[in-house]
C-alpha cells in the first residue's frame, strides 16, 4: 500500500512539474506580416532624399510597399525592370563573352559592381551556361547612335568605336570642351591608353547598369550618366544639359558614384535583379 502512494505521489509530482512549464513552448504563433507603409509616408521620405538618390530612408520598407508603390520608386529614381526574367537568379546573374578582346573590360566591370554592392551579383559565365551574352554590334544605323547597349540580356559593344585610334579624342573633346589631338610623346601615349581602357570598363559597368534596372541620370559622376533624357515613366525629369555632380567624368574613371550604388540597392528591393 506505501508503495502504491508513493507511486502515485511521484506522479503527481511529475505532473506538477509538467505544468509548470512555459505554455509558450507548446503555442504557435503565426508569421508577422509586414504592413504596407502609406503612400502619403512613402512620398515624404522620398521627397527628403537627394535627388534620384535612394539613401537609407527609403530602402527599408516592407516588400508589398516595394510592390504597390513600384511605379513612384520607378519615377523618381529613374528605375525600371530591363533584364528579362531569369536572368537573375538569386540575385545572381552569369556573363559571358566570346571575344578575348573584351573579356577583360568586362571582368573589370564585373568586379566593379560587385564590390560596391558586397556580393557576386555578377558571375563569370561559359559559352554553355549563361544569362547574359556580351559581344559586339554595329552602334545603330549610322554606327555611332552609341557606345554600348543592353537589351534583356545582351549587351553590345560598338566594334567600330572599341576599333578606332580617334574616337576616344572624340570623347575627350566632348568632354573638356577643348579640342584634342593625336597624342605624341610617350606621355600622352600612356595617358591616352589609360583613357582608352577606363572608357571601355566604364561602358560595359554601365551597360551592366541597365540590367540591375539602372536608367539614365544627368550627372557626369554617375556611370549611368547620360548626355540628355526625356521625362518618361522611369524618367523623372528631362534634361540636355549635364549636372557636374562631384566635378568627376565617370566615363573615364569607372567609378561608382553612392547615387548609381543606392539605385541599384533599390532595384535589388524592387526585384529587378
């Protein structure tokens, strides 16, 4: 008889210490869903960025407020979706090239955009597996409409500008509003290679630009820079008279301004890439 109230006291004691445990460990809650901000909110904080920069401020709202307000981050960062679908995948999209000629260019560009943005977003690619093809075009009807182009997912270097000894002293002249000439001494002939390799690096990042969903900017520090735009539903504002920004060429430098790597935070935000 001991024996049977002891066990039935050792029960009672276990049953005891079940329920004191936490009930929480037993209860499952639903998933938190993050609201959708108001528009109202969405363009006040929009309006308190600089200019077609997306800083911070406007890079941590919840992806349905990305979703349903696409069309306002479009308009006022001059953003859009240019790469077809799939051709990022995980955020992640594999280049290739043909032409030994401009596979370095491109690995520069490649590389460039990867370390502003912390990750591989652009992978080298093989002529058996990948997401976007570079090679070269003719530059339009005339063959000088332009330097580079990307559409969906291929990218286009004009072959007789990347081929030309005078085109880069073209640029040059654009540029500084002087006229340039042929360089002579040993000098100017290293200067001009360096402008030469610069441009075509900084031609490809910007094509690679347009597949993160980059448009154009008026800024001259900007590798997205553009000579002129015409307001559209990615396009803010227009504009043919370029903005200094920082006194910087991007064209001849390849560097990325914080407005051209805030964008592309963006786009990332808005699923574009």
């Amino acid at each position: 008889m001991m024996k049977h109230k002891r066990l039935v006291t050792s029960l009672l004691t276990s049953l005891a210490i079940v329920t004191t445990l936490p009930i929480s460990a037993t209860v499952f809650q639903a998933p938190v869903v993050a609201k959708t901000t108001a528009k109202a909110t969405v363009i006040s904080k929009i309006k308190k960025t600089p200019d077609l920069n997306p800083t911070s401020s406007v890079r941590s709202f919840s992806s349905s407020t990305y979703q349903r307000y696409q069309s306002t981050f479009n308009k006022e960062y001059n953003v859009d979706q240019m790469s077809l679908t799939g051709v990022f995948r995980q955020h992640h999209a594999w280049v290739y090239t043909a032409s030994p000629q401009l596979r370095k260019y491109l690995t520069v560009s490649m590389k460039t955009w990867n370390h502003a943005l912390g990750s591989a977003v652009f992978k080298t690619g093989t002529s058996h597996h990948y997401t976007i093809r570079v090679g070269f075009g003719t530059g339009g009807k005339d063959g000088s409409l332009w330097d580079g182009l990307y559409k969906t997912n291929k990218l286009w270097i004009n072959k007789s500008h990347f081929y030309s000894n005078d085109y880069i002293l073209t640029v040059l002249g654009a540029v500084s509003g002087r006229k340039v000439t042929k360089a002579k001494t040993a000098a100017d002939k290293a200067a001009y290679q360096n402008y030469y390799r610069k441009f075509w690096e900084a031609t490809i990042t910007h094509e690679l630009g347009h597949s993160l969903g980059l448009d154009h900017s008026p800024y001259q520090d900007d590798i997205m820079y553009a000579q002129s735009g015409e307001r559209s539903g990615s396009i803010k504002y227009s504009w043919t008279t370029a903005k200094k920004g920082n006194g910087t060429f991007a064209g001849f430098t390849n560097v990325l301004s914080e407005r051209d790597v805030n964008r592309a935070k963006l786009t990332k935000l808005l699923g574009y890439w």
